[in-house]
C-alpha cells in the first residue's frame, strides 16, 4: 500500500506553530533594531519598542506553552485517555471525571464566526476552569481536535450527540 493511502493516527498534541513563534521573535528582532537604528522621533521610538516587546511576549509565551493542549495516557485511571493543558504556571491534566462539557462555539470575529473549542473542567480542588482554545493555541481548526478528543472518548456523551456544532 503506498505511504500516502496509510491511515495515519491524528496528532495527540497541538499547539501554536513553532513557524509563528520564531515569526515573532525575528519580528521583535526587526522592530527593536528599526527603533534603535533609524533615528525615529521619540514617540515614534517608544511605540517600536513597544511593539518589539510585545512580540517577545507573545513569543516567549507560544514557546513556554508547548504543548498547549494534548491527550496523554491516564495514569491514575483505568488505563484510558486524559486531556493535558500546558499554561504559564504548569501543566495540568483533566481525566474524563474532571470534564463538565467540551464543545465548539463560533465567536463573531471580524464579520465572519471563528470556531472555538471550550473545555469546562474541575482542578482538583474544586476550581471549574473555562479553557477556551483557538486556531492560534491550536495550530489547527479546532473542530479537528474536538473530533480527536471524541474519538479518545474524553467528550462527555450528551457533547458527543450534539456533535461539533
């Protein structure tokens, strides 16, 4: 059979493209040299500057948060799926019994509606959490890994039956 008729198992992480950080970064490079370098006026020189950090920020923060999202092994459970979300301060790890609802929901976006995956889980000390995940975090339209997380079992049946949408 050849290579491109296999059935390839979908990506078990998504995450901002590495691409897109580096993109940043080399952008923040060329916003603080043109802010050094081309003899702008003041305010001129403190909004590049501006604009450069925030796209070290930004940066720093898709490169730190990688995986942002992934279905890892349950440890703790009876041996099936977990959902995995890295955030700045850690990575935490949702088992099926700590998911309220997963769905899609389509935000108005520049006249056009964007598909959003919103996860609703419990830390374990009671906390809900709204996770809300785009095609930014993603690296991928997010309906792709909602069907993923269903096919993993870790959408609740009642989200399942109402399907992507």
């Amino acid at each position: 059979m050849p290579e491109d008729e296999v059935d390839h198992e979908p990506p078990l992480e998504w995450s901002t493209p590495l691409g897109a950080v580096v993109a940043l970064a080399a952008g923040g490079i060329a916003m603080l040299l043109a802010a050094l370098l081309l003899g702008l006026d003041a305010p001129g020189q403190f909004l590049a500057v501006l604009a450069a950090v925030g796209m070290f920020v930004l940066a720093g923060l898709g490169a730190r948060q990688r995986p942002k999202l992934a279905i890892v092994r349950d440890a703790g459970g009876a041996g099936g799926s977990a959902v995995a979300v890295t955030r700045l301060t850690g990575r935490r790890t949702y088992r099926p019994d700590d998911i309220a609802r997963i769905r899609i929901v389509r935000y108005p976006r520049l006249g056009r509606r964007v598909p959003m995956l919103e996860i609703d889980a419990v830390d374990p000390d009671g906390t809900e959490r709204l996770l809300i995940f785009g095609r930014w975090d993603l690296g991928v339209d997010p309906v792709v890994v909602f069907d993923a997380l269903s096919v993993h079992r870790l959408v609740p049946p009642e989200d399942r039956a109402a399907g992507s949408d």
